[in-house]
C-alpha cells in the first residue's frame, strides 16, 4: 500500500490534521507569559479553527471542481507551511494565523475522503484506518514533545516546528507524478449544492449529527480534560502526560474498525468505553490513567469511525464530497459551541460534575444517532 504515490500523499496530509490544533494546548501557559495574554486568547486557538472547519467545508467541494486536488495541496500545504513560520511572531499574526491554518486543514479535511475515494474502492476502510493512525500518532507526538522541545528552545521554535509535516507533503508532492489525483467531473451522480444534499439527503443529515457531536464531545475533553485532572489534584506536568496518552491511545484504536464487522455492536462498545473512562476520572492515580487511556481510545475509534461512514456512503465521488461537506461543515460548528459552553457552565456551577453530566447526555445522544444511522440505507 505505501508504494503507491497516492496513498503516502494521503497519509503525508494526514499528518498536518491536528498537530498544529490539539498540540498547542500544552503550551497555552508559555504563550500567555510571553506574549501577555489572557487565556480567553489562547482558547481562541482551538475554538477559531474549529470555526474554519465549518467555513471552509462549505466552499471545498466547489474548489475541488474548480482547481482539482492536486492544486489544492500544494495551496494548503504551502499556506500550512508559511502560516507555522509566522504564528509566534507577534499576538495578531498568531491569531491570524491559526485562520490561516483552520482554512486549510478544513478544505483538507473534506478533500481527503475524495482522495480516498479515487485511490481505492475496496480497502476505503483500511486506508481511511491508516489515515486516521497516522494523524493520530503526529499529532501525540506533538503533544508530548512540546514542552520538552519548549523547555530546551522556545515555544516560538515548536510552533514553527508544527509546520514540518506540510513541508514533507510538498516535497512528496514535487517528487510525484503530475496530476496524480484527477479532477472529479460530472459522474453518474449530478451535481447536486450543498443546501440541496442537506434538504434532500437523509444520510447527509444523519452523519452530520453524529460528525458534529462526535467532535464536540473530543474537542471538549482535549480542551477541558487537563484542567479537570488538575481540579482533582493531579500536578500540572501529570495532568499534560494525561492529555499526551489521551492522544496516544487513538494510534491502535484506528486500527480495530479495519476487525469490526458488525457497526452496532462496536457503537454499543463505544458506550462502554466513554462510561467507564468517565467514572475512573473520579479514581486518584491509577484511575486518572485508565480515564485518559479509555476516553482517548473511544474518541479515536468513533471519529476513525464517523470517517468511514462519510468515506464509505456512495458509490459516487461527487456525492461522498457534497456529503463530507456538510457533515464538516455544520458538524464542526456545533463542536466549537463546545468548549465555550461547558467552560461557561463550570463557571457559573463553579464544579466540573455538572460539564461531566452533560457530557455524558451528549454520550448518549451520539451513540443514538449512530445506531440510527447505521440503520439507514447508503
């Protein structure tokens, strides 16, 4: 598989999905130190792309039709590139920046189940695993060097540093043949908008509720999970190791659905795995560890998940873009609402148990919707 051009181009863009997002989390403290800033500013970090997620969804598959992938990763990747050398520059660019970067992993993010797509029919499952792994493993990785790599160098050089991946893609892209991805045209599905797929497309509406409260739910707990092990006593260094296995666990959870054969029972798991990491939070140690551990291999493997259906949908290239579009687009609107407002309602409760019960409603209502899902007809 990785002898094919097409695969390690898509497993090359993977890399650059999160890293420059969830990694910067740790280094929040230095940030607001050096550059005098709140930590509303820093949060901004997460919540602005999530915001671009949703925005920039909406004119992606347009782009697609209109420039063909392959321009559109050496655009993105060269905006990723340049965006990184910038951010830690001054407080305007960081911020204009992670615009930058949110724009850019959004057109990626609906770009790359097109990709898929083209590449393979039979083993979209498998591919979209290796995808996921992949970005998983960059992004953890991310997370647990950056304050080390802070500590020896600087904050500044780190986020900079997060632009390596795209600059890998490039040269991938400069060394592989021309036109490697085609330009999807007309196929035997017409070309329907977007408002038209939302309207009329019943499984467009389903996986754009479980992508939305998949992703509200993993959002929230990277943003929130360790300020909430430190409210339970865990130090600062511990609670960002947490946030590190959090991470790390998505690596094998992407690969167990290429073993999954009956959905349903893998969603009934899922409920499983989300319950009893949420109730080891309430256990001091060795129970902070397996909620980390549980709560990050769950969130992996829905999202791995939420992926191949969006992937897997219809037989017609046009239709999973116009699809993927929309369950990125208004999905990720509603993940952004998410840790604003559970932020909000520890502030106004002054405790985490009430964030905890209404995570575990949005638990449920996921997992309904999946099921529900599941039962509809491609």
């Amino acid at each position: 598989m990785l002898k094919n051009p097409k695969v390690l181009l898509i497993l090359a863009t993977a890399m650059n999905l999160r890293l420059a997002i969830t990694a910067v989390t740790p280094l929040f403290t230095a940030i607001q130190r050096s550059l005098h800033v709140t930590s509303s500013l820093t949060a901004l970090l997460i919540t602005l792309p999530l915001l671009c997620f949703s925005l920039g969804a909406i004119a992606t598959p347009h782009l697609i039709q209109r420039f063909g992938p392959t321009t559109l990763l050496w655009t993105t990747n060269a905006l990723l590139l340049l965006a990184s050398l910038l951010r830690p520059v001054t407080t305007d660019l960081l911020l204009t920046t992670t615009i930058v970067i949110g724009l850019a992993v959004a057109i990626l993010n609906v770009l790359v189940p097109t990709l898929i797509a083209q590449t393979t029919v039979t083993g979209a499952t498998r591919l979209t695993s290796a995808y996921a792994v992949t970005m998983n493993v960059v992004a953890a990785l991310g997370t647990a060097i950056a304050i080390p790599l802070a500590t020896q160098f600087s904050w500044q050089l780190v986020l900079q540093g997060f632009g390596l991946p795209a600059l890998v893609t490039l040269a991938l892209l400069w060394w592989a043949p021309h036109h490697l991805f085609a330009q999807p045209t007309t196929d035997s599905a017409p070309s329907v908008s977007l408002r038209a797929t939302l309207q009329h497309d019943k499984q467009a509406r389903w996986l754009t509720v479980f992508m939305g409260l998949q992703s509200l739910i993993f959002y929230s707990l990277t943003t929130w999970l360790p300020t909430i092990f430190h409210a339970l006593d865990a130090t600062t260094a511990t609670s960002g190791n947490l946030l590190a296995v959090f991470q790390l666990v998505g690596i094998p959870a992407a690969l167990v659905l290429t073993r999954v054969t009956n959905l349903r029972y893998l969603l009934w798991s899922l409920l499983v795995g989300y319950a009893v990491g949420g109730l080891t939070l309430l256990w001091p140690g060795l129970g902070w560890w397996l909620a980390a551990g549980l709560l990050g291999f769950t969130s992996s493997l829905i999202f791995t998940l939420a992926l191949t259906l969006i992937a897997t949908s219809s037989s017609h290239v046009n239709a999973i873009a116009n699809r993927s579009a929309v369950a990125q687009s208004l999905g990720y609107l509603l993940a952004a609402v998410g840790p604003v407002l559970l932020g909000q309602i520890h502030d106004f409760t002054g405790s985490w148990g009430p964030v905890l019960g209404v995570l575990g409603g949005l638990v449920l209502l996921t997992i309904g919707v999946g099921l529900r899902l599941t039962r509809t007809s491609h």
